[in-house]
C-alpha cells in the first residue's frame, strides 16, 4: 500500500514539474577513479596547493555525499563546470542548487560563491546567475561567513541558444562551499 502511494506521489510529481533535470551526476553520487566529481571539470586544471574541489562523503542535502570547493586565500577562484547542455531555444529554464558555506572570508572584488549560467554552450556571456554571491546583502553576511545548506535558484529564457554551460564557483573569496542537488529543467 505504502509503495503504491509512494510510487503515485512520483508519478503526481513528474507530472506537475514535468521536465528531465539536463545536469549530469547533479547530486554528486558519482565518483571518479582519482576522486573528482563524475561530468563535472575543475577549473583551473592546475590547482594551486591548498585549494581542494573534492567529493565530501559526509555532507550532502538530501543525502551524505556533495562537492566540496575550497580556497585557501582570498585570492583564488575555483569552479566546477558542465558545458555544451543541450536546451530548446527561446524556452524557459530553472537553474537551482543548494549550496552552504563555511568561514567564507571575501576579498574587494570578489563574486564570493555563484551558480553561472552561460550563452553558446561555455561560460563566457551571462544568461543566469544565482546563488550566495548575489544574496550576500540579503541574507546580512558578516565575515567570516558560514550558513548551513540553502536552496538558490532563477529562472531564465534560453533565448537563440541550442546549449549552455553552466558554473558553480568560489570567486577571490577564502574557505569552503559544499553544493549538491544542482538541477536544471525546463518550466512552464
Ligand atoms: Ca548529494
């Protein structure tokens, strides 16, 4: 009886927000042989020492596993990236992850932590943009700053685009954010 319920509950859901998440290993459940997130790249490729991008297995929003980004100084700036996702154009899209953070401590400049959505496949030309970075003033930082797991999202039109990429990232900014459940799907 309990499966049944269970089983129209996902099927009442897929109904009502309909659409296929288009991000890859968005909860982080899959690992590379040398550890690293599975369909995700690290930016730079070259990490200076003390800046990590590791799989946390004992942190994670709805369950125990995430992506750790972790910079040493305030002068660093490290991502994970997913490029070319294939979209339908001129559509509507939501972007959202969960994201918390640990003794962010932020330079002049800096972006501090964002989810980046970006034009023709890459990350160069802004379409979306979310995340701790943009609610700083919002949610009334203090560094350093810490904040347990917290929903981020936007949604934005696709416009002439047949891809995009998208970029989560520690921006000149020292200490650590975990991310997990990063989902991107069309809405309505
Ligand atoms: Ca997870």
């Amino acid at each position: 009886m309990k499966k049944f319920f269970v089983l129209g509950l996902l099927a009442l859901s897929a109904m009502v927000f309909g659409a296929e998440n288009l991000i890859k290993n968005g909860d982080f459940s899959q690992v590379t042989a040398d550890g690293k997130p599975a369909n995700w790249t690290t930016w730079p490729a070259k990490m200076a020492p003390g800046v990590k991008v590791e799989i946390d297995k004992n942190t994670g929003h709805n369950d125990d596993q995430s992506v750790a980004i972790t910079n040493p100084a305030k002068k660093y700036y490290t991502r994970i990236d997913q490029l070319n996702i294939p979209v339908k154009p001129n559509t509507k899209y939501m972007i959202r992850a969960y994201i918390k953070g640990m003794n962010l401590e932020h330079s002049k400049k800096c972006g501090s932590a964002r989810i980046f959505v970006g034009a023709d496949g890459i990350v160069n030309k802004t379409i979306a943009i979310a995340g701790p970075g943009i609610e700083r003033a919002k949610m009334k930082a203090v560094d350093p700053w810490s904040f347990d797991w917290t929903e981020f999202k936007t949604t934005f039109n696709s416009r002439k685009n047949t891809k995009v990429g998208l970029t989560i990232y520690l921006h000149f900014t020292q200490g650590t954010i975990w991310v997990d459940d990063v989902e991107l799907v069309e809405v309505k």
